[in-house]
C-alpha cells in the first residue's frame, strides 16, 4: 500500500467517524434514522468513492465470516435494543409462526438446491464420502 493512500484512508476513516457520531447524534433527537443506517451508508459512500476512483481509496475485501460471525450479531443486537416491547407482543404470536415457517422453508429449499450440486462424492481431507443406494455414506479413503 502506498504512503499516499494510507494517509488518505486514515483521513477517511477519521472525517467517517466523526460525521458518523454527529449523524447519529442529530438522528436520534430527531428519529430520523437508526445509527445502523448511517454505517450502511457510510458504506455505500465508501464502496461508491472506491469504485468511481474519486479518491485513491484501497479497496477493502472482508471474509463472508467476518461479516456472519462480527457484524450481524451487533446489527441484531442494536435493532433488539430499539424494539419496542408493547408493539412486539402483539405481534408475538404471528411473527413467531412466520418465522419458524420461513426457516423450515429454507433449509428445504437450500437443501434441494444444493443436493443436485453434490452428485455422489464430496470430497474432503484425503477421504470422500460416497452415497450409496440406501441413502447411508461410507467413508472411502483416497489414494494417490
């Protein structure tokens, strides 16, 4: 990374912040948006800046599980916080079915979209798992 772009991503990240903390600050004495937003769109503005090569911003690349593992948790959370308890019994029951049916629905759905993919042999750490007739895996060592 150059030294050019190093300083210009510190600056970035500093202007972000501080305009981060001011929006969000004024948002909520106003309740225009949650703060969550405003990291989102901190985002956008970021990925558009990089994209257009408006400023000489180095491209940031994070690891799906970083954003899995890290940064739902804390939108989770922060929305949680926000919640509403009396609007959020009424809906208890509803948002509850809804729910579990959207995600029964899509482990099947995931399950037979990915199943066409795995076509007997799966491959993994020297040894493939291969299916046989009555639906049971035997573990079958590779050599070579």
């Amino acid at each position: 990374m150059q030294d050019s772009s190093l300083i210009t991503l510190i600056i970035f990240v500093i202007t972000g912040l501080v305009a981060l903390n001011a929006l969000s600050y004024y948002s909520e004495r106003i309740m225009l948006f949650p703060s969550v937003i405003w990291v989102l769109c901190l985002g956008m503005i970021y990925g558009a800046l990089n994209h257009f090569k408006l400023l000489d911003l180095p491209g940031l690349y994070l690891d799906p599980h970083i954003i899995l593992f890290a940064l739902v948790p804390v939108l989770i959370f922060a929305a949680a916080k926000k919640m509403c308890l009396h609007h959020f019994r009424r809906v208890l029951k509803e948002s509850t079915i809804l729910a579990t049916l959207g995600i029964v629905v899509s482990t099947f759905a995931g399950t037979h979209a990915f199943a066409g993919s795995f076509q007997g042999q799966i491959s993994s750490s020297g040894a493939s798992l291969t299916a046989r007739g009555d639906s049971r895996c035997r573990v079958v060592p590779q050599t070579g």
